[in-house]
C-alpha cells in the first residue's frame, strides 16, 4: 500500500502539511474538503511510511 500526505495553505495564508498519511482515495477526499473550506494550493503527495511533508513555505 502507499502512502499519501497532503500540503496546503490556508485563507489566511498559513502553510500546513497533514499529520497522518492516508491511502489514495482518503486523500483525495481530503483534498476535496480541504478546497471547500477555503485552502489554496493543495497537494497530495507520497510518502514514505514514517515520513510525513513539512509544509511549504
């Protein structure tokens, strides 16, 4: 199985990165609601078990 993380930037311009990994359906839902609550630039990316993205900058 893969991992998935995601990264984003809030509405008020604050970067983040997920603290779980999800499978890739789980984080295309996120995505999906993370977009609807106003989060710009949002990425699902793989990672390693263990490893999570730190967010972007």
């Amino acid at each position: 199985m893969q991992n998935y993380a995601l990264t984003w930037t809030t509405s008020d311009g604050t970067p983040r990165a997920s603290a779980v990994a999800y499978n890739k359906a789980s984080a295309e839902q996120r995505k999906t609601e993370l977009k609807g609550a106003g989060a710009t630039s949002v990425e699902v990316v793989l990672v390693r078990p263990g490893q999570l993205p730190e967010p972007k900058a």
